[in-house]
C-alpha cells in the first residue's frame, strides 16, 4: 500500500524562495509589523531614515516606502509619541561590543499619518550592522501591537511610565536629587536641612523647584514619580 504524502491545495501562491518576490512576500504575510532603520553617519539623528517596511506597516501607517524613506527622521518624529522618539534616540548611542548577541527589545507608541491617537507596540529589535565607534547603523525591527487587557499591555505602560518620570527626574541638579532622596525617605524640610547643613528656607526653595520640575502639585504626587522612575 502506498502513502500519499498530503498537499496543501488552498495556498495562494507557491512559495519559491528564488523567487525575487519571496522575502517581500513573506514578511508580508507575518502578524507584525517589520521594518528596517539605519544611520548614515554615527550618533547623528538627522542621517537616521527607514529603509523597508513591510506591507502591514505601511498599511497602519498609511503612506509609501518612497514617502517614508524620503521623509527621514522628520517622518519619525510625527509617527511616534515624542517621549518614546527621546528613548530612541538615546538608544542610538548606545555600544555594541563584537561578538554580543546584539539584540533587545522596548516598548513604542506610533500613530498613522493624520491621526492623533497612539497605538501601542512591543518592538524586537536586531542590530544588524555597527560603524566604528560601536554605535548603531542598522537595524531590523518586528513590532507588535499590544491592547488591553493584555499582561503585556500593562507592563509595557509601566515601562513607559518609568521612562517618563526618570526623564523628568534627571531635570534635577546634584543638590535637588540629593534633596529628594531625603524627602523620599521621609524627612521634613527642617530635617533635611540639619543634613544639608542648609537654611530651612534654602531647602523650602528647593523642595519648591522640585515639585515645579516634576510638573506635581502634592507630596504624595511627588514620592510617586520619584519611586516610580526606579532611582529612589
């Protein structure tokens, strides 16, 4: 008796991988969005331009390869949220040693071209290629769409979150953070003071600055942000 070996009849298209069309075809067909950055010259934001998305990519976004390539990064700082675009950027400078697996992961919030609300994305990213200096040159990304209630949804919320507060937290100078450490753990302005060796109203003034930084209007507000952005 013979086994036929089963076939699959309903497939759209044979699947030839020397076919020029394959690749494209392909990760057009994934659940994700996948697309390609890369810098022209090192740590400088203003060379940084997409060079491939996929097709549900430019389906969410709603432009061309051609309008998204040529747009460069004044594209990027429409497309996404502009505390996640300073994460990015940052990102940007960081070192990749040779021979390090070259790979992480974040969290972004993107929006389609007119549109004012964010969606947000899990983002795997791949360092395919580093100049010199170890900084970054390309990289490819597969970003999927997070909603609630997802687990994911609310840890990559927090993340953010993080990433706001420490930004705003690292406004402070050396004598406010020093100040705030302190208020943390609970002591008053006159105890705090007595630490500093500082007047009772140099600390007031401080503790005034601080709040007025972190754009907070209570105490409570105050110890949140800092506990939340992970430093204290």
């Amino acid at each position: 008796m013979t086994v036929m070996e089963p076939k699959n009849e309903n497939h759209e298209w044979d699947w030839d991988k020397n076919n020029p069309d394959f690749y494209h075809n392909l990760v057009s067909e994934l659940p994700a969005i996948i697309y390609l950055n890369e810098l022209d010259r090192s740590g400088d934001i203003c060379s940084f331009r997409n060079i491939y998305m996929n097709q549900p990519g430019l389906d969410f976004i709603g432009n061309t390869q051609q309008e998204i390539c040529s747009g460069g990064y004044d594209f990027f700082k429409e497309m996404i949220h502009p505390t996640d675009l300073e994460i990015l950027l940052a990102g940007l400078k960081d070192i990749f040693l040779t021979g390090s697996p070259m790979h992480y992961c974040s969290s972004i919030r993107i929006k389609p071209t007119g549109k004012t609300e964010y969606t947000l994305f899990k983002c795997f990213k791949k360092v395919l290629k580093t100049f010199d200096d170890g900084t970054v040159k390309k990289v490819v990304v597969a970003a999927f769409e997070l909603t609630p209630p997802d687990v994911e949804f609310d840890l990559a919320m927090k993340e953010i979150r993080r990433h706001e507060c420490k930004a705003k937290v690292d406004q402070l100078t050396e004598r406010e953070t020093q100040i705030l450490h302190l208020i943390v753990k609970g002591k008053t302005d006159r105890e705090i003071a007595a630490i500093v060796c500082l007047s009772y109203k140099t600390i007031r003034t401080h503790h005034h600055n601080i709040i007025c930084k972190l754009g907070v209007h209570k105490l409570a507000e105050l110890v949140a942000m800092a506990v939340e952005s992970g430093d204290y």
